[in-house]
C-alpha cells in the first residue's frame, strides 16, 4: 500500500516506494555533478536527522539553513522537519543585520551555511547575539564544524526516529519564512506541513506527463522554488541544481531537463539573446526568422489548421533551433514572481515551450492560481487551485481563501489580524480582475499605485512590464506621487546599448558617459514614448533619467525576491528625480 501524504517528509518514503532512481536529487558544485540516489538520499537525511537529536534539537526547534541551491540543502529541510523542528531558510544575500534580527526574533539555536563568505557572516552576527548559536558548514571551512560529522555521529546513533515522525501532525508549523517585504522589519511567515502537503499536490496539474527531469536555479530559501522541488518529488521528477545564475544555459544543455521553473526577467534575456542572432541573419534566412516571429506573435490556443500548418514550417525551420538553445527535452516552463508579458509566453508557446504562470504570495503557500493545460489563457496567471477560492474586493484588492492560507506571521498576531480577515479571506494587497469568471489578471500592487497632484491614479507595475519589452531597457521604476506626471528611473541593458552605438556610429566611452549622451537619450525619449502609447495621457511617463548601475539586493534597492525597494531607490535617487521635476516645472499635466 502507497503511502499517504500528510506530511511533507512523507515524500521521502512516497518515493522510495514509487519512483526509486539513481539520480533523485543532483547539484553541481566546482563544475562536478554531486548526485545522490533516492535510497542514499533517504540515508543521508535519516542519519542527519538522528545527529542532529544528539544537539538537542526536537519537536519545535528552530535550525536555519543558509545557503545556495544544493542537494544538501532538501537534506537539511527534511532531517529538520521529520523531528518537528521548524527549518528556517535565510537568504544567501541577506545584511548582517537581518540575520541577526531573523536568529534573534526565531530564537534559532543551528544555522547551516554553505561556504566560507557566509560562515564568516554568520560568526559576525553570532558574535552580536545573547544566546549561542551552532554553525555547520557544507564546504569545508576552517574553523567550522563540517556537517557531515553530524551525518557521521547519526551512523552510531540509536534513535527512533518514526517516534518524532509520528508526533508530527500535518497541523504543525513546517516552517518559518521571512518576507522582506520592501518596507519595515522581516515578518515571519508560519506555514504548516498541511499547507505545503495541499498546495503540492493540488498545483500538480502542472506537471503533465513525460517530465523527467528538472532543472532548478530559483532559491530555494523563496518558498516559489522550495514548493517546486516538493513538487518534482510528488510527481517523481529528478532535480539538478544548476552551479550559479551564470552557468545555466550550459548547465541546461548538460541535463537537457523536461521543465524548470523561473522569473520573467530570465526568459527576457533568453528572447533578446535569440533576437540578437536573428537580427545578424542575412537574406531568405532573415526573412524566414521574422516570418516565423510574427507567426509566433498571434499563436492561440485555436488558430485553425492553415495557421498550425505555417507554425509546423515555422517550428521545423525556426523554432526547433530555439527549443535546442533550452536543452531540447522542454515540456513545461513555469513562471512567477512577477507579471509575464503576454507577446513573450505567445511566442515561447508557439515555439513549443509552454510557459504557464501562476501567482500566489509566501503567506500563500504560495500558489493561489495557476495556468496549465487542462485550463490557460493568455494575460492571465490562471485559475485558482482545487479548494482555494478567490474575489475581488470593492477596492479591488485580490482576496483569498484555503487550504494554503499561512497560520499568521509569527510573534505578530496584529499583522496576522490585519491580513487575514474574520471570515479567513487573506488580504494580498494586489490588485486585479476575473476575466471570463475565473481567470485572474493582476493589475498592480495596492500599495504601490499612486496619485498624481492631478488626482489621477497611476499602477506603475503594468507601465514598468511595457516599457521592459524594449531589449534596452533593463530595469524600470516608474513614479510621480502627488507630482504633476509620471517620471521614470531607467537603468539601460548596456551590452544591448553597446552594441547599438557601434551600429550608429556612436563611440562607447564609459556607461555613465553613455547616459548623458544626446543621441542616447534621444533614443530612449522614442522607446518611453512609442511604448507608452496605449496608455492614457495622465499615465504615460514625460520624463525620465538614466541611471548608470543596476539596481541590486546588495545596494539595498531590491528584495532578495527581486522587487523593488520603492522607497530605498527613491531616497537613493531624490536628487535625480527633483531635477526630474524641477526641470519640468512649466509643464501643464494632460486629461
């Protein structure tokens, strides 16, 4: 008899039982694969789990796990939960005082660490804290203790573990998640094994079958990637952590993986890559590459036969080249964390790759709505999960109601009070509609919609998404709070910008010269205006500046998430944008 799943360390048994393979779980360290086979995987966690008991970690501990993706991060995550203790992700990224705040306010006793960089960051903040902490590392680092001496003492350790198995209820808190946010302290976010249990199985629609393999390069701190990788395991697909960010079209080619999941941005940069190679054809080929894009362009899920007879040529010529650049295996692309633009998942979906995207918050666990084959559409992230539901409010704020619903935030039971309503619907603070009633289309943030002096209302996320479909546009942030228009920050895609110069004729110095080049900004001044106009007059930005360096996590002005920091780049930026203004100041606002 299979097992039933009603804990997320229940997958671990669930796979040995179903889907026993040599390669469960796989990550790429120094440029060699580390693989571990579902029976070892299986070991490895049991054993850490029973050393982990002889430094007194059980039911309601809190052990943190810092680190980039790798297999012994998942086996960290499931020797912590099946004692009952919470695991605790930290970002790899995140200021030393975080990290404090997060150890501090959690009251973690363990921390994991990768390497040396952060071991050493973390030494800092235990250095700074009242009660001790205990540091593991998975890299070998002088001066701290290797994690594998706990694996090791849990070999000659005689512990039961299913007696911690068994005192776990799927009501129990799994894990204690920090949102950034982009204000204020870190929250911590309690989601129960019930809540990932659910939202697993019941986002399983996504995965049809033929999936394999999957390619993983999303932190795994996010809660996004950490529900996937409990999903590839629910659906006995194989995981294999990319080495870094930079090594993924590489690493995609090595594994040739059936999916992986993803943010826009990435799949941003894989289209102006390809468009970078199509604009070098000459002749019948350049003519068949464009061709073959504007096809791509209006591909629906019902074009009629004599339009799926041109994309057939079009994929045999094309698209089949496009789909090699991934790998060659993609069934499934999933996308969130941020809006997809609707023109890139038609061309993507036309190429053979659908990409479904779905939303949901970490309060969410996460996901909410989903697109899939069964049901998608286009501009939309899909149809809510089997028992979640959804509305919209008066205001239009997106409400929620499940199974994934977050038992509070931690230690705050006004935050918990605030979000979550008497009648359980959670508040998730964005706005959007239902489309043909059930298909949601986010629109903005609540909180970050603003009003000119004029008193019109402005959503600069939906500008921002149609202004970054300029390949020289990298970053965007659109503002204008109580001012008379809309302005924008820009950071340009410099290498896209080099390369148009040298086409112009126009000799590249440095890139914060480039930005006050005439030519430069006059190009940009056409793409803000060209792209603005389907909005109405009061939204469309006037002015704008460029910026020379990229907005970071490091530089504060980005979560770990990849969103803005609003308040931080407007602060970082007064200067630039009162120019903005000041130099604006006889404009007279349009209707």
């Amino acid at each position: 008899m299979s097992t039933v799943i009603t804990r997320v360390f229940d997958l671990l048994k669930y796979n040995l039982e179903n889907f026993p393979k040599q390669e469960f779980v796989s990550g790429k360290i120094n440029g060699t694969w580390k693989k571990y086979s579902t029976q070892e995987f299986c070991d490895t966690t049991d054993n850490l789990s029973r050393g982990l008991t002889t430094i007194g970690i059980g039911k309601g501990s809190r052990v943190a796990v810092m680190s980039a993706n790798r297999p012994e991060w998942n086996i960290c995550d499931f020797a912590i939960m099946q004692l009952g203790a919470y695991q605790i992700p930290l970002y790899p990224t995140l200021a030393e005082h975080d990290v404090k705040f997060i150890i501090e306010n959690a009251e973690i006793t363990t921390v994991f660490v990768s390497d040396e960089a952060i071991y050493k960051k973390v030494k800092a903040v235990a250095a700074q804290l009242k009660n001790p902490i205990q540091i593991f590392s998975f890299n070998k680092v002088e001066g701290a203790t290797h994690w594998e001496i706990l694996v090791e003492t849990g070999k000659s350790t005689n512990v039961d573990l299913e007696s911690y198995r068994n005192a776990v209820s799927a009501a129990d808190i799994l894990t204690i998640i920090y949102t950034s946010g982009t204000t204020g302290t870190p929250k911590g976010v309690m989601l129960t094994h019930y809540n990932l249990v659910q939202n697993f199985i019941k986002s399983s629609v996504l995965l049809p079958p033929g999936i394999d393999k999957a390619l993983s390069f999303l932190p795994l701190s996010h809660i996004f990637e950490r529900l996937v990788s409990y999903l590839y395991a629910y659906g006995g697909v194989s995981i294999y952590y990319a080495e870094s960010i930079d090594t993924i079209v590489a690493d995609i080619q090595e594994v040739k993986p059936n999916a992986f999941s993803t943010v826009p941005r990435l799949l941003e940069k894989v289209y102006d890559k390809i468009m970078e190679k199509g604009k070098d054809l000459k002749g019948i080929k350049r003519g068949i590459f464009f061709w073959s894009l504007a096809l791509a362009e209006k591909f629906d899920h019902d074009n009629g036969w004599w339009y799926n007879f041109k994309l057939a040529i079009a994929r045999k010529l094309v698209f089949k080249k496009w789909q090699a650049a991934l790998g060659g295996g993609i069934v499934v692309i999933v996308s969130g964390g941020a809006a997809l633009n609707p023109r890139l998942n038609r061309i993507f979906w036309a190429a053979g790759m659908p990409i479904f995207e779905g939303y949901g918050l970490t309060e969410t666990s996460p996901v909410i709505t989903v697109n899939h084959f069964g049901e998608t559409m286009f501009g939309t992230v899909g149809t809510a999960i089997e028992g979640v539901e959804i509305k919209i409010a008066a205001d239009g704020e997106i409400l929620a109601r499940g199974h994934n619903i977050m038992k509070g935030y931690y230690m705050r039971d006004d935050l918990t009070a605030e979000t979550i309503d008497k009648d359980g619907w959670f508040h998730t603070g964005d706005i959007g509609e239902i489309l043909n009633g059930k298909f949601l289309k986010i629109t903005d943030r609540k909180k970050e919609i603003f009003k000119t002096a004029g008193g019109k209302y402005v959503a600069p996320q939906m500008l921002e998404n149609r202004y970054k479909e300029s390949p020289l546009i990298e970053q965007i942030m659109v503002l204008g709070e109580n001012m008379k228009f809309p302005a924008a920050l820009i950071v340009p895609t410099f290498p896209a910008l080099k390369a148009w110069c040298a086409h112009k004729g126009i000799a590249y110095t440095t890139n914060e010269e480039m930005i006050k080049n005439e030519q430069v900004l006059a190009k940009y001044d056409g793409i803000i205006s060209d792209l603005g106009k389907e909005f109405g007059k009061w939204e469309q930005v006037k002015r704008f500046a460029l910026l020379a360096k990229e907005f970071s996590i490091d530089g504060g002005e980005l979560t770990p998430k990849l969103s803005f920091k609003r308040k931080v780049i407007l602060e970082k930026n007064k200067n630039t944008i009162d120019k903005i203004y000041k130099d604006a100041e006889n404009y007279k606002p349009e209707s």
